[in-house]
C-alpha cells in the first residue's frame, strides 16, 4: 500500500470512528459532536498518523514561512510579512515530541534517517518540500526547526511581483540564464538564495538536461516535469552508524559530471565541492548555477577561496583566484530590505583576476532600501552575448 493510499484508508477508518461515536451519543441521549468538532478532531488525528501532529495546521498554512521549537512547549512561528509570534505547544511533553519526529523520520523522509541518542541531529525534507532540522541529547530539551519553501515553483515573473527585482533585472537575469553564464547566488540565510536559484532555473530551455546536486533536496525541479523534462536530484549522505556509506557533495559533483548534464545546479556550496563545481564551470558545463553563504557580493570570492584553500587539494590564493575567475560570470546577492523583502540587491560581473584577487565590475549595487540599482556598465563583449541571447539592449540601457 502506497502512502497516498494508507493514508485515504486511514481517513475513512476516522471518519467511521466518528460516526460510530455520533451513533452512540444519540442512542445514549447525548448530544453529538457538532460538524466543526468533529472536523477539528479528524483533522488532529490525521495530523498525528500521517502529518507531523501539532506542527501540521503551520504547515498547512500557506502565509507560515519558519517554524522553530525550542522545546515541546516553546514555539516560534515566523510569517512571510516578517512578523514572529509565540504559539501554544506542539505536542503534550518533549518526549512526544522527540517520538513524532522519530516516526516522521521513519515514514516521510527519503533513506536511513535515525534519531535517537546514538544518532541525535536530522535533517531532512519533508513531502511539500520544506526542510527540518531537529535535535536531541545535545540541547537541553529537543529542537525542531522547520523552513517552508513558499514558492516550490518560483519563476522569474513570480518574484518580480513580489517585489524581489523590477522588470530590467529579470530580462537581465533570462539573458544570463539563455546565454549560459555561470552565476553564484549568495546572501545570509533565509535570504531567498534557493528561491532565487529555483527562479532562474525556470528559465532555462525545458529540454536541457540538469543535474542537481543538494546536501538536503530543496530545489525540487525534478518535481515539475511541466517545466523541466531532463532532471536528476542527487542527495549527499551520511555515513551510518558503523561510519560506512557516506556520499560527500564532492562525490556527487563529481559524479554529476559523469552523467551527461546541459548544466549542474549545486544547492548549497559549504566545503571542498568548490572545486570540482568550478571545474565543471570551465570544462563545457556553462549555464551553472550555485548558492553560498556570505555577506556581500565581494564576498563570494573570499569564501570560495577559503573552501578551495582547505579542500584537499590544497589549492593557493593565486589558483583559487584563478579558477574563480575562470568559472564564474556573475555574482548575485540576496539581501532583505528595510521593509523586510528579500530582494536583490547587488550583481557583480567577473571580468579575470591579479594575483591572490578577483577582478569584479559590480553592475548593480545597493540602493539606499538596499535594493539593486544600476551602478557601472557591463564589458562590451557581456553585452554582445547577452544580446544573442535576447536581451534587448538599448531598452535594458534605457530603463
């Protein structure tokens, strides 16, 4: 039994339950649940067999963005518009909520996921896509933390009306995407580098063939066969508990290579897998795509360098600026507005290096609500490609 149908046979032995219970309320004399307790009630046990029990009703709630337990009892819940309120218990003591996420873990994630003492951290993706993360044993009560993916299909026009870029940054980026570029999207976290990714990964030619590469799925393009037709999800792995059949982003990087893709998307890029992601970007893998966390756009270039300084290749400050100058085309830094919108706010065009430097020509950079705003011209031949690709350039110039 599949678990779309467990669950549909699960709903009708509830909804029995609850007429056999109506039956016998009316038989005693009884007034019976009314239409909207019973509703609550079936909806709770629902949550509880095949949901994720108390967290379900923010789940379902499509304007919920974070969800952070501290304990059973203290709950965080944060909303697309910025606002955080404090909301009443997830489950009735922590060690039923240590149980929910240890059946979670047993009946919604993908592989081995254990959570217990010997194995006391978890991450993984839940059905919609959202990511939990959750402890125990080394916190004082057990954590959950849970992040929503708002927009599981963003697209370029999408984010545009949400207020992410204006209508001169989206030709710009569908031109970066149709004329292969290589782009890194950075910013803090929650700042909407996965969403941005997603966006622009809508733009590229529903035909190609892309390989994504995540320590946890995220991105979940493989999930919209409407818009991409040619897509592998590859997932990194722990070791188990003997420390055997860990799968590294490295390893996979590497083996994304190997399977024929138009374009590699790395969802978050943490460690040694720079280097192998920034050799593909310059060995026929152009139209790439990864995320990273740093705090500006001229950032980005100092972090890879330390990721590819403490990988095992050991690379020097004067290779890894070469082969961040090489592979890269465009930086884009995500970053939240003063009226709490996650925008865009700076873009930076790699144009070669000097020494242990990058070179960068930053093409937008922060306003004053630091939002993006034209800032310095793009190189002739950026230009030229761009246009190719469909960029109408005297309106782009224009506007």
């Amino acid at each position: 039994m599949s678990p779309q149908e467990r669950r549909k046979f699960g709903q009708e032995l509830i909804t029995e339950a609850l007429d056999s219970h109506v039956r016998r309320a009316l038989d005693s004399g009884r007034t019976p649940l009314d239409p909207t307790g019973e509703a609550q009630i079936a909806r709770a046990v629902d949550n509880a067999l095949f949901g994720l029990g108390g967290f379900q009703q923010y789940l379902d709630n499509p304007l919920v963005e974070n969800i952070n337990a501290n304990a059973y009892d203290d709950v965080h819940v944060r909303y697309a518009d910025g606002t955080e309120r404090e909301v009443g218990p997830v489950a009735s003591s922590d060690e039923e909520l240590t149980e929910l996420v240890r059946t979670a873990a047993a009946l919604l994630g993908v592989g081995e996921r254990r959570f217990d003492p010997g194995s006391p951290t978890l991450e993984m993706e839940l059905p919609d896509g959202s990511r939990l993360v959750a402890t125990m044993a080394v916190s004082r009560h057990p954590a959950v933390s849970i992040r929503r993916h708002r927009f599981p299909t963003a697209t370029l026009d999408e984010l545009r009306r949400t207020g992410t870029f204006d209508r001169p940054m989206q030709a710009f980026l569908s031109a970066a995407v149709a004329a292969r570029k290589n782009i890194v999207i950075v910013g803090a976290t929650g700042s909407g580098k996965t969403t941005l990714a997603r966006a622009m990964a809508s733009a590229v030619p529903r035909h190609e063939r892309i390989i994504t590469v995540e320590e946890q799925f995220e991105l979940g393009l493989d999930r919209d066969r409407s818009t991409h037709a040619n897509v592998l999800a590859l997932q990194a792995r722990r070791a188990n508990i003997e420390g055997l059949g860990a799968v590294t982003l490295s390893d996979l990087v590497r083996t994304a290579l190997g399977m024929s893709p138009s374009r590699v998307i790395v969802g978050e890029v943490k460690g040694d897998e720079c280097i192998p992601m920034l050799n593909a970007m310059t060995q026929g893998n152009d139209g790439s795509l990864c995320t990273l966390h740093a705090s500006s756009s001229q950032g980005a270039f100092s972090r890879l360098a330390s990721f590819a300084a403490q990988a095992p290749e050991r690379l020097s400050a004067e290779a890894s600026a070469l082969l961040i100058s090489e592979a890269l085309h465009f930086v884009v830094y995500m970053a939240v507005t003063r009226d709490g919108i996650r925008a865009i706010s700076s873009v930076r065009e790699v144009v070669g290096c000097e020494g242990i430097n990058v070179i960068s020509n930053e093409v937008y950079a922060p306003g004053i609500d630091r939002r993006a705003v034209r800032a310095n011209p793009l190189r002739t031949e950026t230009l030229d490609d761009l246009e190719a690709a469909g960029l109408d350039v005297e309106g782009w110039l224009l506007s």
